[in-house]
C-alpha cells in the first residue's frame, strides 16, 4: 500500500526515497493513532465524575518513560538505517560528467533558464554585463565554446536512462528546483553552483500512457517563495529517448540566430 500517496515514479532513486518516506510516514501514523487513543483513555478513565478527587501522588509505573525511549530508540534505527544511507547514495553517487548530460539551469525570477554545452561539452563564457531580455544568460557569443551552445527557457529537455547532472544557480533570489516525479528538490543560490543528478527512467510518452492523461507534462516547480510571480515559475522536463534528444539539440542549434 502507498503511504503517503505521491506522484508516479520517474527516476532510479524515487523507489529509495519513496521507501524512506513510507516508513517515516506509517511511524508517525503510528505515534498518532497511540498518543490520540491515550488521552482519549485518559480523558474518560480520570474524568471529573468517577475522580471528585485528585490524586496527588500520582503514577507510580515507569512504562511512560520505557515508551518514550523505545520510540527513542526507534527514530534513531531509522535514522541510522534507512534514512543516513539513502542521503549517502544521493550525495556519493553523483555521475562523472563524461557520463551525464550535463546542463547549466540559472533560475531567475520568474523563469528557469536552461544552458546545454552543445557537441563540444563545453559550456560558453558567460558574463553578467551581456545579460539582457533577449540574452537571460548572458551567454557571449563570440567565445568559441559558446557556438555550439542550445539555450531554452522554462523548457528542460532530457534523454532517458542516462544520469543528468544539473548545474542549478540563480540570478537573483533563492529559488528551488524541482521535479516531483523525478525525487528531485535542490534550492538554487545565487553565487553558488550546486550539482543536482538523477537518472530519468520513464519517457515523458511512456508517461502520458501509463498515467491514462495524453497532456501529461513533467514540471519543473518552484519550491522557495520567491516573488510575487512565484506561482507562475512554471517550466517543464521533457523526457526522450536518445534520437529524439539528439534531434532536438540538433533543431535547436540550427534555430539558434549567431
Ligand atoms: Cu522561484 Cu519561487
């Protein structure tokens, strides 16, 4: 049974998260449904009419306290179990860059700004004094590693099955990227380059059929209230199989004006 209800799973590492939040979540059920029926018992056995008078001594048993440590005792077990090594994996496992795509995604208010290296792999120069309304990134052109590049707004375009490693930073205020089918949640600084990784496993298509909802998007949220245009910091991840991807960035770098 899923508990607590989340969006569908999208990426390799969702099922670890997803087992972790499970038993989190089912522990605190746990300790809700006992401590709520406890003073409801508590309520009726020392109501007013069957105690006209208070006991001052008290209680005498020390199973409270035994209680209180087992659950102690429980949250730590969860904690150095379950919870400490799935971190680990997100944190040890991060892919090599020859292995993942890899994209710069520069939030700003109120867009996600999305820099791929194109064919070269490397990323252009980019520089804060070329940064204009038809330039968000300002990428410089006539650097020689920037011919290549694709840019996109509010548009993330990904292949399936192969680790993505995003370089997320922002422009102006702390903004949050995330991918909710994806597990991914990463706050973006500015002045701070952050790597976020995840292996996309289910083509936006696939997705589309399994979900029965043929306009199915994944949607890149805006997790930090970041402005008043907060709510509409809305972009979307595509996910391809590899020949669409490659066939994107290709249609892209031809629309790109030099
Ligand atoms: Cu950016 Cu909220």
């Amino acid at each position: 049974m899923s508990f607590p209800p989340l969006p569908a799973q999208a990426s390799a590492h969702a099922h670890d998260i997803d087992f972790v939040l499970g038993l989190e979540h089912w522990g605190m059920l746990a300790l809700f449904v006992f401590f709520f029926g406890y003073f409801v018992y508590a309520l009726v056995r020392f109501r007013r009419g069957a105690h006209p008078k208070a006991d001052y001594t008290g209680m005498k048993s020390r199973w409270s306290v035994y209680v209180v440590l087992a659950i102690a005792l429980a949250e730590g077990v969860l904690l150095v179990a379950y919870e400490m090594p799935a971190w680990r994996e997100r944190v040890n496992g991060m892919p090599s860059p020859d292995e993942a795509t890899v994209v710069r995604v520069v939030a700003e208010q109120f867009a996600w700004n999305v820099h791929y290296p194109g064919p070269d792999g490397r990323f252009g120069r980019t520089d804060v004094k070329l940064v204009a309304a038809e330039n968000p990134l300002g990428l410089d052109r006539t650097d020689e590693a920037a011919r290549d590049d694709v840019t996109a707004i509010n548009q993330l375009t990904l292949p399936v099955n192969h680790p993505v490693l995003i370089h997320l930073t922002s422009k102006d205020v702390i903004h949050s990227f995330t991918i909710y089918e994806m597990r991914v949640k990463q706050d973006a600084l500015p002045g701070a380059d952050t790597p976020v990784w995840f292996v996309p496993t289910v083509t936006t298509a696939e997705m589309r059929q399994r979900l029965g909802k043929p306009d199915f998007e994944y949607e890149i949220a805006c997790s930090q209230l970041c402005g008043l245009g907060h709510f509409r910091m809305r972009g979307f991840a595509t996910i391809v199989t590899d020949g669409e991807y490659q066939a994107y960035l290709a249609a892209e770098a031809r629309a790109t004006v030099r």
